[in-house]
C-alpha cells in the first residue's frame, strides 16, 4: 500500500495538469481587428450561441474565426471602415461603462452590454435603425461622417448577433451532427410484390 500511496502522489500532478489543460482557451488571434476587439468578438459570440452538453456553441465550431475572416476578405472597405468605427465606438462604451478595456472585460460584463442593446424595446431599435440610415445617407456623402454612438454600438451589437447565428447554423459541425434530417424516414423499396 505504501507504494500504491506513492503512485497516487506521482500520478496526481499529471492528472491535475491535463485537467487543467482542457479547460484552457485556445488562442484567437484575429486577422481584421486588434487582439483586445477579437477577446471582445469572442466572448460576445459565446454568449450569443452557448455551448452545452449535447450542442456545442458557436465558439466550439469557430464562429468567432469565421466572422473575423469574413469581415477580413470578403466585405468591401467601405464596410470594413464602418466595422473599425463600430468597434472604436463600442470600446468607448465599455471603457465608460466599466472603467476598462475590451481585452479586460469578462463575460458577464459582455453579457449586460448585449442585454442593452440586444434587449432594448422594439421602439428604441427602431430609433437605432433610423439613426443608422441617416448616417449611411450622410456617409455618402462626406466619409468622414460618424455615426450616432448608441446607434452604432447597436448596429455593431446587432449584426455579430446575426453573423453568430448564421455561422453557427452554416458550419459544418452544427450542419451535419445537430441539425441533420432524414426528409423521408424509412427505405424506399420499389420493386417488391404488392
């Protein structure tokens, strides 16, 4: 029994170490914007679509990656300007909120961020979305123009939402294990006797 206790001492370290090692994020370094905009990116994205038991959640397939990449090469510059002003803004908003940076901010700071704009009245979306259009039309004209800051917060807010559920629900992962149908269950046997 003494050297039975004496493996346990031995092995116990390694254990405790792997342990550990799964629960450690991998890291996100993104391609469009800074490292403190990607940890904000991330956590708001693992928010949006938490994983589970049985599901795993946008983070798990990568959404946070793919949404970074999108921005990084498929939108026009001209968008990419408005997502690097909407980033400016809500950092800005974070750092008057909480007294800090992006790349500090933990998850239930995120989460009340999402919870006033993503869950704001329908009225004040509206006013967000109007004030959003006024900006466009006036960026048109003279690209310097910056828009309302709640307005763009919200817009920013509002499209990673929608970017988050499209790319989780069009990954392959999610796509083939979770969402997966049979369109006609059973087998289709057309040549047997009536």
């Amino acid at each position: 029994s003494l050297g039975l206790g004496a493996g346990f001492l031995v092995v116990t370290p390694t254990i405790m170490s792997l342990l550990q090692s799964c629960t450690s994020e991998v890291e996100f370094t993104p391609l469009f914007i800074s490292k403190g905009e990607g940890h904000a990116l991330r956590r708001m994205v693992d928010l949006v679509i938490p994983s589970d038991d049985l599901v795993p959640g946008a983070v798990d397939v990568g959404v946070h990656s793919f949404i970074d990449s999108y921005w990084n090469s498929v939108i026009p510059e001209e968008q990419q300007g408005q997502v690097k002003v909407g980033f400016k803004l809500l950092a800005d908003k974070f750092r008057n909120t909480f007294n800090k940076e992006l790349e500090d901010g933990k998850a239930e700071e995120f989460d009340q961020l999402l919870a006033t704009y993503l869950k704001s009245s329908k009225e004040q979306q509206e006013a967000y979305d109007e004030k959003m259009g006024e900006y466009y039309q006036a960026f048109q004209k003279d690209p310097t123009t910056l828009p309302d800051a709640e307005a763009g917060v919200y817009s920013l807010v509002s499209n990673i939402r929608g970017m988050t559920i499209w790319g989780w629900k069009t990954s392959e992962e999610i796509g083939e294990n979770v969402l997966w149908y049979d369109p006609v269950p059973g087998q289709q046997k057309g040549c047997i006797p009536l």
